[in-house]
C-alpha cells in the first residue's frame, strides 16, 4: 500500500485543526493531525481520528428519490432536478416567493452558502435562507454587533499562549472543542494562567477550574453584573482609559448599583465571597482572554449575557491586545463563512444586512440586479419557517447539511411542520436520518473529502478542504446541485459555474474592503500554505491576526458600546408538575444528531445510549436507581434516558446530551428535543436549548 497524504481542515468544531488525510486507491485510510500547523500541531481529537469507517458506512445516500404513492423510490438526476425545479417554480407563482425557504447547516462550504444566497436572495426574491448557525452563533455574532458594530471575532489563537486568565463561560471546550482544551490546560500548567469557569455542571472543562461559579441555569446576566459591581466598587477600572474606546459608562454604573454580589449570589446561588473572589482574579490579571458558548447562546438572555461579558473585558481593558480578548469560537467548522457569506435571513454576503439600503445597493450592482429584487425585511428565521409550514405561508422546505427533524426544540411541533410542507427537499450524505424519512425528495451528497471548497474558522483563518476521493454511486457536491436547479429553474446565466474554484473567485470579489476581505487569497495559496486570517485583502498580505488593535471599532463615535442589561429569568418556571431544570449539552463521542458518528462503529459503542443526569438526592426523592430507565417528561412530550446518579449537576437542575434521535421512529424517544421548549431571544431568534421544566420518573418500560 502507498499512501498518498493530503492536506485539508477538520469538518467537525470551529477551531480549524490542521489534518492530514492518507487515501489509497481511491479509499480514506488514516486521519492526522498535521505536524506544526498554527492550530492543532499534530493534535487530533475523537471524532476525525475515529472517522475513516464514515466513508463506507451503511446508509450512505448514492441515488436521487423521489416519493411516489408514500415511498420514496430512487430516480434520475434529470427526473429530480426537473420536479424540484417545477415544483418550485410553481409554488412560487401560486404562494410567492417567500413561501419557499432553505435551511441548512453550518458545516457547509463557503461555496454552497454564497450559492443558496445568491439563489434564493438574489434570483428567487426571498430572504428565508437559514442555517444552523441560528442555533448556535446567532447570539454571539449579534453581541458582537451591539457591542462593537460588527460580527468580527477580534482576537486570535496566539492568545491562548498570552494570557494569564482564562474566564470560560457556558462553554464545555474539554469536550466540545478540546484541541483548545488542551492548549489551555497546556497553558495553565506552563505560565501558571488561573482558569473561571461558570457552569451550572461539573463538566469536564471545570477539572481545570481554579474558581468554578456553579450558578443556576440562565442566571449569568446577574453574575456578570456582580462581577462588574465588584470590580468598579474596588477600584479596578481605570475610568478615563474607559470612555476614550467605549461609550455608556454611566448608564452601566447606574445600573450595577442594583447588582452587589449579595444580590447576585441569591440569583445565582454562588456564594457570595467566590463571586468577589471571581472579581478580583479578574480585576488582578493583565490579560484576560474569554471564551463562551452554548451555555450562554442558547437562552433567552442569550444576547444580553453576551453584552453583559463584553462589558467585564471592556471595563478591563481585555481586548485587542496579545493574551487579551473575547475568543469567540464556533461550534461548527464554517460557522464564520456562513455568517459572513449572508447564511441568515437578515444577512447579505460580505457582512451586510438586508435591512440596510446602501448593503442592498451593493450586492444588486454586484449582481448586477435591480435593487428592488433584494427584499428589504429579513426573511423568517428557522423557528419562524416551521412556524410558517403550520400556517401554510411556507410550503417549501430545503434542508441542505443539516437535520431539522432531530435538531430544532420540540420535535412533535417540527414533526407536524415538515410534514404541512409541499415539498420536502433532503439534501444528505445518509438516508434514512430523522429528517430525510420525511422528504418528499432525497438528494445525494458527496462530503468532506469527496468535494472541494472553503472553511473559516474561529479564529477568521480561512483553509481549503478538497476533493480526495470519488463520492459513492451517484452523488454529487452540493454547489453542484445548487447550480443545477438554478439552472433549471431558468437562472442559467446567473449560475454558469463548473467548478467550486469559479464560485470562490466570485464570491471573495463581494467580499473587498469588508472585514472579512478574502481577495489576498486563491486556491492556490491555500493549496501551497496554512492559511490566511481574514482580512486578508491582498496576494502579498500575510493575513489579520487580530482585529480593532487601533480601539477603532466600526461604530458612529468609533468606541465600543457598554450596555447596561438587566437580568430577567428564562423563559419558562419551574413548577410541582414540572420540578426541574433540564439543561442538554455535548458528548465525547457525537456530533449533533450523530448521523455520522452513530454509524462509526468505535463511536457508537462508546456511547450508544442517551442518559439522564440526576443529583443523588433528586434521585432518591424520586425513588431512582444508577441505571434505571428514567423518562424525562415537559407539557411537549416525553423522552428517556439511563440514569446517572451524580452530584455533577445541582439539585433540581437535569442533564441530558443532545445527540439520540430515533431515525426510524423518532417519537419513540431519546431525543431531548422532544421535551424542549421553542421559545428564542427576541433579539437572535436563537432557540433557549439550555433552560426547560421537566419532570422525571422511573420507566417500568424501556
Ligand atoms: N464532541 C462534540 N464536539 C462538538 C459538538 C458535538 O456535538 N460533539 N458540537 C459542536 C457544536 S455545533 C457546538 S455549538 C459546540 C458547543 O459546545 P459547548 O457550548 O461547549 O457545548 P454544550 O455541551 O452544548 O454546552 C456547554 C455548557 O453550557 C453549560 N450551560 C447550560 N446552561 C448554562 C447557563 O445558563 N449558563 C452557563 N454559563 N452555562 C450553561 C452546560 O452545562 C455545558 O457544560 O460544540 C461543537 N463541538
Ligand atoms: N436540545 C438541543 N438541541 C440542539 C443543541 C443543543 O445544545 N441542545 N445544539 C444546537 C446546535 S449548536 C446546532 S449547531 C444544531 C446542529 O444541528 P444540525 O445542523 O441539524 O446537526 P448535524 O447533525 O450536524 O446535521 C448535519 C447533517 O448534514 C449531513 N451532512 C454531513 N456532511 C454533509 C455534506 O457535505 N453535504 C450534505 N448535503 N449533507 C451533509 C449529516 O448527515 C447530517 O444529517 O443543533 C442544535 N440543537
Ligand atoms: S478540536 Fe475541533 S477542529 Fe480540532 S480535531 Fe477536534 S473536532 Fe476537529
Ligand atoms: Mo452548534
């Protein structure tokens, strides 16, 4: 056997770890980490090492389907780009354009977002272009632009290394991201750096933790609030420094008047000399890097926490500088591309809004189209289509890369949306998944490492993750179906491409002058190096490791924005028919809705079934066992788990991984989603994943 060694990125997290993949005679032999890539050198976690046996899994899609008579039965390209492409034609003349909508994930190449835009925004007329980065970077990437005017991550891996404090919030990196966990521990143990961690679970992450706040669920918007109390009452803000690079000053200590640690620590439930204790590390640290994710976007809070953590390393005078910084990092590979590229219903390409006139009169003389066919008014987030399946206003749904069925809060209520729609388009690389068993037609796709195309990751590093090998029978890269029904729904000329390369010299054009300026950079450069972080505007240009170094920040006065939030409790209460929090998070061994690492032998035995976490004096209150069946129950449905009884999680609050849906008989649960509650951040539209009342019993039946 030779082995031939091919350089790409990751398809899982965000972090972008460098890899190296061995292919012979046409088959994925070995997967590595890349030896002195900037990101991961050499590093490599579960869920790449583990994944050679994904190429050949059972289930892999290799064959058009169409459904005729209630069964889905295989057809040719030609049928299955002919009926979408009339069946879309006709829903739009019949309903309008904004009765068609396109979901998708976040794992999808920077490629295949600028097309689903560019179909959808530009050629159809409609804005219902989302993807899962609604349900996990929405929250972040709109903190950002209250906080500083723009979605741009500012700081840089680099300062993982700088830093002296590492405040984590709402974010599992040990599990979720541990490439970064490693060079954290790594960190902590070299410099001697002190590590926050706020968590209302023990996680894997908090072994590290010098100070762990364990508040209770949803309260971080008071901790925040305390801590900034804290460090202004005991003189660690230097107040001039502040108001030269941020405005609201004054309106955020009128407000932290009202949140002394006292005050906080009955919200939260963290006693009250840990969260001064807290301050003061804070206070105390010359560079203080921060890192937050599901813990705070998936909430109804989710942008003001978001606000409310920019204000302590504003106050600090913690960004922008090496080892200072709010680090970002985002769950999925292309996370960033997809903000970037207008992957949301209120974006356009090149960090644009919709909503914003001279946005729109930019992208339509890129396009060389009228003004008037870009939409003014965002389109409808994702929990907004579903919501419009049930009404009849929407009757399209395309999922592309993603798995709505399993993945968006209260699955009986999504069920009965998906199944209101017209037409079903399941764009995947396996059938059945929870999703794709209820197309009304199923499109093959070729996946990582069988496609060509572009990731940025969290630290606006952009890489080329090409093509390797062939992708089984049929099955075609998704720019390529993208292209294909444009074509055939008569947009030839706007879509004449023939290969992703032709699609990336479009698209980085409609990106110059912007901060995400990807003209420096060319297949090519990518092909030969790491590379680039963004901006990168020119071939010469090395790149941007970290942003807003200058205290410019793209706002009216060119200062940062301090905004003073009030804690307000989520969403739902906790009441004697339902007594408990559940809070749902990650596992080693999957990703999301596991349709690829279930079907990973070594994955799935490792984890082959979903638990519930319980504190061991709920447990015997509720007469529960390690090992029982538990059934976990909310006014939306009932799911069930194996009980692990551990004092990991608080009284009152339960734990459960998100990643067991059911694809043949998803009602039949393990699901979390079943129970969760649909209600979102009216300012993200991001679902609250993290805070729903439920309660629990021992199931005689399994
Ligand atoms: N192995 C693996 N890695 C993954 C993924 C995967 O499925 N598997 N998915 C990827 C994706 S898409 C994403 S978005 C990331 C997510 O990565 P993370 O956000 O790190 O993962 P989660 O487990 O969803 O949630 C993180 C933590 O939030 C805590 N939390 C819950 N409620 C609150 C709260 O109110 N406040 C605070 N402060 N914390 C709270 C939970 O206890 C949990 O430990 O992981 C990425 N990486
Ligand atoms: N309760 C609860 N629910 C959650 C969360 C939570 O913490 N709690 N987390 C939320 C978050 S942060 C996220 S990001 C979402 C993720 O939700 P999804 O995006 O639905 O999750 P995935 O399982 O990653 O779905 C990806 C799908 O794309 C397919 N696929 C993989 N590669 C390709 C490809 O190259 N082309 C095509 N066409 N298909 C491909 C896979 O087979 C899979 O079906 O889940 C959200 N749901
Ligand atoms: S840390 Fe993330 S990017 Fe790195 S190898 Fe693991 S899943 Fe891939
Ligand atoms: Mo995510």
């Amino acid at each position: 056997m030779t082995i031939q060694w091919h350089k790409t990125t990751c398809p899982y997290c965000g972090f972008g770890c460098g890899l190296m993949v061995g292919a012979d005679k046409g088959k994925i032999i070995e997967i590595k980490g890349m030896e002195g890539h900037p990101v991961n050198n050499g590093m490599i976690c579960t869920l790449p090492a583990n994944s050679v046996p994904m190429f050949t899994a059972e289930g892999r899609l290799a064959k058009p389907m169409i459904r005729r008579n209630g069964k889905l039965s295989p057809v040719t390209w030609e049928e299955a780009i002919s009926h979408i492409a009339a069946q879309l034609k006709k829903i739009i003349e019949t309903h309008g354009p904004g009765a068609v909508a396109i979901h998708s994930g976040a794992t999808c190449m920077t490629e295949e977002y600028y097309l689903m835009n560019k179909l959808m925004k530009a050629s159809i007329g409609s804005n219902n272009v989302e993807s899962s980065t609604r349900l996990c970077m929405a929250s972040s990437a709109m903190g950002f632009v209250s906080t500083i005017g723009a979605d741009a991550p500012p700081a840089c891996y680099d300062d993982i290394e700088m830093a002296d404090l590492f405040f984590i919030a709402g974010n599992n990196m040990a599990v979720s991201v541990p490439a970064l966990f490693m060079r954290v521990a790594q960190a902590k143990e070299k410099n001697g750096a002190k590590v926050i961690v706020v968590d209302p679970r023990r996680s894997e992450t908090s072994a590290i933790a010098d100070i762990h706040l364990q508040i209770r669920p949803g309260t971080d918007v008071a901790l925040n609030n305390a801590l900034a109390h804290v460090l202004l009452r005991e003189g660690f803000v230097n107040e001039e420094k502040v108001e030269e690079y941020a405005s609201g000053l004054a309106d955020l200590k009128e407000l932290l008047k009202m949140y002394p640690p006292s005050k906080a620590s009955e919200i939260t439930g963290c006693p009250e000399q840990l969260i001064i204790d807290a301050a003061r590390t804070i206070g105390r640290s010359k560079a203080m890097l921060t890192f937050w994710f599901q813990g705070y976007n998936h909430s109804t809070q989710a942008v003001f926490k978001n606000n409310s953590l920019h204000n302590l390393w504003l106050l600090t005078n913690n960004f922008c500088r090496p080892g200072a910084g709010p680090l970002s990092i985002t769950g999925e590979c292309n996370a960033l591309g997809c903000r970037w590229i207008g992957g949301l219903s209120h974006l356009l390409p090149g960090m644009r809004m919709v909503a914003n006139p001279q946005h729109r009169q930019e992208v339509a003389d890129f396009w060389g189209i009228s003004i008037d066919k870009l939409q003014p008014i965002p389109g409808r987030s994702v929990i907004d289509m579903i919501k419009g399946l049930h009404t009849g206003d929407v009757r399209a749904f395309w999922s592309i890369t993603t798995n709505p069925a399993a993945s968006l809060p209260n699955t009986k209520w999504i069920l009965e949306g998906l199944m209101k729609a017209e037409l079903l388009i399941v764009q995947d690389i396996f059938h059945p998944t929870e999703t794709s068993n209820l197309a009304t037609v199923v499109l093959p796709a070729a996946q990582w490492c069988e496609k060509t195309g572009t990731f940025v990751s969290s630290e606006r590093r952009i890489e080329l993750a090409e093509k390797i090998i062939d992708p089984p029978g049929e099955a075609k890269p998704d720019c390529e179906i993208l292209w294909l029904i444009a074509r055939a729904m008569g947009f030839e000329r706007q879509f004449p491409y023939s290969s992703p390369e032709e699609v990336f010299e479009e698209l980085k054009k409609i990106t110059k002058g912007r901060l995400c300026d990807m003209n420096g950079v060319t297949y090519e450069r990518l092909r030969k190096k790491v590379g680039p972080q963004l901006p990168c505007p020119e071939a010469n240009h090395p790149g941007t490791p970290r942003l807003f170094t200058n205290r410019n920040f793209p706002r009216a006065d060119g200062r940062a924005a301090l905004l003073p939030r009030e804690y307000s409790a989520s969403k739902e209460t906790i009441d004697k028919e339902y007594p408990f929090v559940l809070i749902t998070g990650r596992q080693q061994w999957h990703f999301n809705t596991r349709t690829r690492t279930g079907r990973i032998p070594k994955l799935h035995q490792n984890a082959p079934d979903n638990f519930v976490e319980i504190h061991p004096h709920d447990a015997a209150n509720f007469n529960i066992n390690a090992g029982d069946t538990v059934e976990v129950a909310s006014s939306r449905g009932m799911t069930k788990g194996i009980a692990h009884i551990s004092d990991r999680v608080l009284r009152g609050t339960v734990y459960m991984p998100i990643h067991y849906g059911n694809a043949i008989n998803i009602e039949d649960g393990r699901l979390a989603n079943l129970v969760i509650n649909n209600v979102y951040d009216i300012h993200s539209k991001q679902p609250e994943y993290k805070f729903s009342a439920v309660t629990i019993k021992k199931s005689y039946s399994c």
